[in-house]
C-alpha cells in the first residue's frame, strides 16, 4: 500500500477535520460572524477592501506553485493501488482537447472536466471512480489534479494514488485532505502555465475558485459558482450546504473585473448538467456574466 504521511495538524483526536484550525480569532470576525467580511461603510455601501482587486494582494512565498511538479513528463502507478468497483462509461468529447465527465454522484452528481491545453494537461475536479475513467485518464498526457471546491474533492486520494499526480487546492480547504499525497495549495491567484490562471472566488465554500483557460477554446471552469439553469443559462445558486452568499456575490463582481473583455467564449460548470438538456458546455459566456446581478 502507499505509505500515508504523518496525521495533519488539522485534524482533532478521533482523526476528523478541526474546523476550528482554519478560522480566525473571535475578534476578527465580522458582526455577522463571518470571518475576513467587512461590514461596509456609513453608508451601507461596500468599503474600498471589497472592492479591491485580487491582484493586488501579495502572497508568501510558501503559497508558490512548485514549477518542477506542475506539468509531470511521466508518472508512476502504485502497484496496489485500490481497483474501482464500477466498471462506468468514459467522458464525453465537447471541444478539441476537453471531455466531460458523466455525473459523479460522490460530488452531489457534479462534473468534472478533462482539460488538454498547449501548456499542460488538467483534471479538474473529481469524476466518479470507475474503470473507465481510470482507464481514460491512464491513457492521457501525465496532468494535475486540480479542485475548484470541496463539493469536487469526491476520491481525490484515490485517483492520486493511482495516477501518482499532483493535486492543487485552494488553501482554505487543504485541511480537507489529510492523506492525500503532492498536495499543493494557492492563496487568491495564480497562473499555472501561460494561459491558465486560477482565481480564489469564495462563495460557494470557503475555498472555491475557478480556472480560465484563454485563447482555444477560452473556457472558465467555474466549480459551483455558477450552476445551469436552462440551455444556455446559469445562475449562482445557494444550497443548504454553501458557505456565504455576501462573498459570492462580491466574487462574482471581481470575476468579471478581473477576466479579459470578451471572455469566456464558454462556461464549463462543476455542478449537474441536467439544465442544460443534452449540452455540456453554456455560451456565450460573457454576456451571460456581464448579464448577472
């Protein structure tokens, strides 16, 4: 078997995730409770903090993404890696170089995507653990697991022991992942590769974020910002289980400050794809962002 590191600061005596390790102190909390949410001007409006853009943050040199791991050239199976237990159906090809994945119902029946770019190979977030699509993914370039929220973790620890890749989470939900080996984390922004940036856009989780992938085919990969609605239509949708609808919407406001004018051409989202009637992929993407509250 692989061997399993050492157990994470994180996580409390009977081996469950300390929520308490990842929130700050009572006196940083907002008067709603929320942690790192500022309650506005006088005058009710957003104060200048809201409104600043992503990139003006800097980050420790900790949170860097480690270029000798980003893109492996090759990767090595573990010979005792579990074998799936359902045999499954492989992605479904929508655009050169991008496949979607069947409904995974370990992420609430969520999608992942398959992502071949000039600069990397990407698996963003988790599909279903099958034969198939191991058998896929096995016979694809060497990638990167990458997770755009808790609600795609699904078997990350699985698919990285048998795939040996590394795996990329926003840093607020690392803890959610104690035994999973190459786990790497980023703080509110970073470019992977020319053309693939990751932004943090909390909302949905604590952690959720998204991935654009510009020039061909110039799709964002939102996770459950944005969930379809009706062929051709997405909206944010809060469930029971999302974190701050506030700070959604501010990420949705940053989001659109921060993307070239005139993208996405496409929005690939985490969540079901029922909505969208036989679709994979929603567009134009663009006006339907700038077309948000």
């Amino acid at each position: 078997m692989v061997p399993m590191p050492e157990q994470s600061d994180a996580t409390g005596p009977e081996g469950e995730a300390d929520l308490g390790a990842d929130f700050p102190a009572a006196s940083e909390l907002d008067q709603n409770g929320m942690p790192g949410i500022d309650s506005g001007s006088a005058s009710g409006g957003p104060s200048s903090s809201l409104t600043r853009p992503i990139a003006d943050t800097t980050f420790p040199a900790e949170t860097s993404f480690p270029a000798e791991t980003s893109f492996p050239a090759e990767t090595s199976t573990p010979a005792e890696s579990i074998a799936p237990a359902e045999t499954g159906r492989p992605p479904q090809q929508v655009l050169d170089g991008l496949w979607a994945f069947a409904p995974n119902r370990d992420c609430q029946g969520g999608t992942a995507w398959w992502l071949e770019h000039a600069e990397g190979a990407l698996l963003i977030d988790c599909p279903a653990y099958t034969a198939a699509n191991l058998a896929f993914l096995r016979g694809r370039p060497a990638g990167m697991l990458v997770l755009t929220s808790r609600e795609g973790h699904g078997r990350t620890r699985r698919f990285q022991e048998a795939l040996g890749w590394p795996v990329l989470v926003q840093e607020q939900e690392a803890y959610l992942l104690p035994g999973v080996q190459q786990l790497q984390t980023f703080g509110e922004e970073r470019d992977l590769a020319p053309g693939l940036r990751l932004l943090w856009t909390p909302g949905p989780t604590p952690g959720a974020c998204v991935l654009h992938a510009s020039g061909e085919p110039d799709v964002l990969f939102c996770g459950r910002l944005l969930s379809p609605t009706g062929p051709g239509a997405a909206a944010p949708l809060p469930t029971a289980r999302s974190f701050h609808w506030g700070r959604w919407q501010r990420s949705l406001k940053t989001l659109k400050a921060l993307l070239p004018q005139g993208s996405p051409r496409w929005i690939a989202s985490g969540a079901g794809l029922g909505a969208l009637a036989g679709e994979k992929l929603i567009g134009p993407g663009r006006p339907l962002l700038d077309g948000l509250e």
